[in-house]
C-alpha cells in the first residue's frame, strides 16, 4: 500500500515498498509531485490517486525513472528513442546527435534533479569560445597512415573517404570520430585539428538551448524534475544579419558563364534562383514533379543524406513548405534540354542505368548525393571569378530580386513555403526597405503632379 505525505499545500511524496533486501532492510521508492493550484479539492484528490496508482504500477513494473539517480546523458538516449526517433525526422535526429557530442561532455554526468540554470550558462559560455565548431577539419597524423591502409577495408566509411583521408586530405568531425571508435584510438591521437577561428554564432547556440530544453521538458513530462531548468536562461542573442544574395547585375551575370556548364547544374541554379527551393527541395525532385504544359513545380519532398542510412527521401521543412509554384519558360528550356540529354544517357547506359525518376540523379541513375550541387556551386565559384555565395543563398537571391522588383511579399512567402509572412520579413528586410525607398519615389512623384 503506497505511503502519501504531504509536503506542502500542493507538494507531496509518495512512497512505495519494493520488498526487503538480503539482510531484512525493507526497500522503499520515493517520488515528489507537485499538483496545480487551481484544483478542487476534489480534482486533488483525484489526480494524486492517479498519480499514486501510476507510480505504483511504474515500480512494479520496474519502469520508474528516478531524477535523483538518471544522469543527464542517460535520460537524453531514453528521448532519443522513445520520442526523437519517433517523432522526429531522420535528418533531425541525426543534427541532435551531432550536437549531444558537444553537450553530453559538459553536462551528461549530472543527475538531472541537480541541473541548474548556472551550468546550462556556463555551458553557452563555453560553446561560445573558439575552437568550439562541430564543422573544424580533421588530418590524420602521419604515424597513422600505414595501420589505416592495412584496416581499409574494415574502417566504417567508404572507399573512396578512407583514401582521401589516407592522403593527408581533411575530413570532418563525424568521420574522424567514426574512425577512432573503429580503431580504439583517441581523437587528438589519431588526427591533428584545424580549428576553424570563427565562434559559434548566436543563433547556433540557440539550437543546442532547444535541444537541452526540450529533453528537459520530457523529464518535467516524466515528473523526473518539477521544472525545466533551462526555461530560466537566457540563451544568447540571435543577431540579425543580411541575407547574403546576388544583386541583379550578378544574377545577370552568373547566367552568362553557366551557359557554358553541364546541363544538370544549370538546371539545379535555374530552379535555385527562379523558383526559390532549398537545397534538399532541389535534388528531392522528380520529373513526375514537373507540369511542362502549366509551367508548374510540385515540391512534395526533400533528399536528404543520413550518415549510416544513405540517401533517404524525406518530408518538407515545414507543411507549408510543401506547395505548388509556378515556373518561367527559362527554367521549362532547360528543364526540357536536360530530360533529353538524360533520356539519351539512360538509352546509352541500357541495363547499366537504374530507374528512379529523380531529376537530379548520377551517372548511372541513382539519386544525385544532396550536397553535389553545393559542391560544385563552390568550386565554380572559383573559376568564375564571381563573389563567393553559397547554394543556399540563391533562394535568398530569388526572394530579393522579387521583393525588390515589388513583387507583394506574402506572395514570395508563400513561393518559399515560409510557414509564417513574419520570416519573410525578418530576413529580406534589406529588400523590403529598398522596396519601400521605391515606393516613397513613387508617391511623391505622383503628388507633383
């Protein structure tokens, strides 16, 4: 029979025997709740019998997760499973994942009932320093070389990776780390650091206080703690800055070098740029997408590359991601050039050639890897000689270019699959106020006369 007593007006502890241990001691879990002010005394009652019988039965059993003995790092694998896993996107999951490497360091031995808003500001302080992004590169020290060659086959990345890495060539945080668990070797042992100079920015810092925040709200969900610890930190500030684009003068002239690249990345910027898509949106792509005739994009769907699980067809960012635009003849041309030029490949290839659909897809018909367009958009770049701009940046190219030609804003909005008109205004200000400079030239010349 559960022992109830009263901590407070709306505090209590319960108490439940678990039996005797070898030397007659009876063992006994506890747990405090706390039950909301603005309940009867009849709704009281009520919800600490739920609450009493719940625990009872989680003892039993042998589900109950005590806050004072669950670490933090313990409790953030449980979320990763039983919600993150479920809920989440793959892509998501695996972010999460990447930023834990960062934060179970710091935090994962605390229990999670001794959290305190103290350690979660330390912890942004020190992300916050340099030599704190998950995006430095990574050399294999020399010494290494040789027990790398003879274990080529085993290490837990592909081919083509193991010998780049072998030749001294940089790789990434994700990787060094696979190959040190692989080989049972430290990571400041196996590889040297180029530490990238440039601090964690505000806003990435902000993605690591969500993550902690929300695993805390689960253990408030889970009654493991009372409150959320991190609700009472400020994270740092979200600076707002530009959205980097290309004036219409570069656009103009970022299409007459491209004329002279392969058709599948003209058909990639051209899309970019005239419809707005993201990245993962471009080469997520099908041709069954496309309505030649009503000169339409269907955007139903991302490509997304996981670590350990390939290239995966994923969900939109958001449900309004997901929409229906219209597209110009320019973008139609290409797009017509480009399903022939691939038509003809596939009839070369003959069985060689795997069917997909994808617009976007490799020699041989597979689906492009979701980071080759960005890829190649840098390293022409280069050659071009125009400004560096990253892939991304091209939808911010479209947005500008359209806000600034006063093409109305909730339209660009909804073009983008913007989930709110306030993002839009928040990151293409630059354009709306060049906009908006227009429109006062325009009033004022119609009040002359």
């Amino acid at each position: 029979m559960p022992h109830i007593e009263q901590l407070s007006a709306n505090s209590f502890r319960i108490e439940v025997s678990t039996g005797y241990d070898a030397n007659g001691k009876k063992l006994r879990k506890r747990k405090t709740i706390k039950l909301d002010e603005g309940l009867t005394e009849k709704q009281r009652k009520k919800e600490l019998d739920t609450q009493t019988a719940l625990f009872e039965r989680e003892v039993q059993n042998g589900t109950y997760l005590n806050g004072d003995k669950i670490t933090f790092a313990e409790f953030a694998d449980i979320w990763l499973v039983d919600y993150a896993e479920k809920q989440l996107a793959p892509k998501t999951v695996a972010e999460y994942k990447k930023l834990l490497t960062r934060v179970v360091p710091a935090i994962g031995h605390l229990k999670i009932s001794k959290l305190q808003p103290a350690q979660l500001n330390e912890l942004y302080n020190n992300l916050s320093e340099s030599g704190m992004r998950l995006d430095n590169r990574y050399c294999l020290n020399p010494k290494y070389t040789d027990i790398l060659k003879s274990n080529r086959a085993e290490l837990p990345v592909n081919q083509k990776t193991a010998i780049s890495i072998i030749k001294g060539n940089p790789t990434t945080y994700s990787v060094a780390r696979r190959l040190c668990e692989c080989l049972r070797v430290q990571l400041n042992e196996l590889f040297s650091v180029k530490v990238k100079s440039e601090k964690l920015s505000g806003n990435s810092i902000n993605h690591y206080h969500r993550l902690i925040s929300s695993i805390l709200t689960a253990a408030v969900q889970n009654q493991l703690i009372l409150s959320n610890p991190a609700q009472r930190v400020k994270p740092p500030k979200i600076g707002k800055k530009e959205a980097a684009h290309y004036d219409d003068d570069t656009a103009i002239k970022l299409f007459e070098l491209l004329s002279s690249e392969p058709l599948k990345y003209q058909a990639a910027v051209y899309i970019a740029i005239f419809g707005g898509l993201r990245l993962e949106e471009v080469t997520g792509l099908n041709w069954s997408d496309i309505d030649f005739d009503k000169k339409t994009i269907d955007i139903n769907k991302t490509s997304q590359y996981i670590t350990g699980m390939g290239i995966i067809e994923g969900q939109t960012k958001t449900e309004k991601s997901a929409r229906n635009i219209t597209i110009s003849d320019a973008v139609i041309n290409i797009l017509k050039a480009y399903r022939l030029e691939q038509q003809k490949e596939r009839l070369k290839l003959a069985d060689l050639w795997i069917e997909t659909g994808k617009i976007f897809v490799q020699w041989n018909g597979k689906p492009m890897f979701p980071s080759t367009p960005s890829s190649w958009f840098h390293k022409w770049l280069k050659k071009s000689g125009l400004p560096a701009l990253k892939f991304h940046d091209l939808r911010h190219t479209n947005a500008s270019l359209l806000i600034s030609q006063g093409v109305d804003v909730a339209l660009v909005s909804k073009r983008l699959g913007h989930s709110q008109i306030t993002t839009t205004l928040n990151i293409y200000t630059h354009a709306i106020n060049k906009y908006d400079a227009g429109a006062a030239q325009v009033l004022d010349e119609l009040l002359k006369k």
